[in-house]
C-alpha cells in the first residue's frame, strides 16, 4: 500500500515548482504566437479562414492556462497551511489528554 501521509512542506515546495514554470510558459507561448504570425502569411480563403480560427482556439485555451497554474499553486500552499494548523491543533490535544491521563506531555 502506497504512504499516502501528507509531508507539511512539499506541497508548497511543489507549488513554487509550478510559480516557477509559468515565466517560461508564458514565454513560449508568445514566441509560439510570434512564430505563427509570420508564418501564415501564406494562406489565403477558407484554409486562412480555418487557420485563424484553429489558432485562436487554441490560444484562448492556452491562456487559460497560466491563471489554472497560478490558482493551482495558492491551493497547493494552502494545503500546507491547513495541514500545519490541524497538526498543531492535535498535538495540542493529545498532549493535553495525556495531561490528563498523567502520562508524559
């Protein structure tokens, strides 16, 4: 069976991998643009038509993109932050019961 503990950190270590990435994503997106637009020159009608549409299409879905990343990362660090308030939370409690019990605090 797989360890499926949550380890308070990696997920805010994965979050700044993922803030990281964006910058060059964003970057490649619009050297992509740049290199599409001087290369459709040659097409002309419905294929130009069709073209146009295609791209935009798909650069409308790729901008959406960089804000999903973005949200992904904050609700990865909210994760850790949630997790190290539970954590805390339960050391609290089990340190007072054991309080209570007369055992080690």
């Amino acid at each position: 069976m797989a360890d499926t503990q949550l380890q308070i950190g990696r997920q805010s270590e994965a979050a700044r991998t993922v803030a990281d990435a964006i910058e060059p994503i964003q970057t490649t997106l619009k050297d992509l643009g740049s290199s599409l637009q001087g290369a459709t020159g040659g097409f002309r009608g419905a294929a130009a038509a069709g073209l146009g549409e295609a791209l935009e299409a798909w650069f409308t879905a790729a901008g959406d993109l960089l804000p999903t990343l973005q949200e992904y990362a904050t609700k990865l660090v909210a994760v850790d932050r949630a997790e190290s308030r539970t954590e805390a939370a339960q050391q609290e409690r089990y340190a007072r019961l054991a309080g209570r019990l007369g055992g080690a605090q």
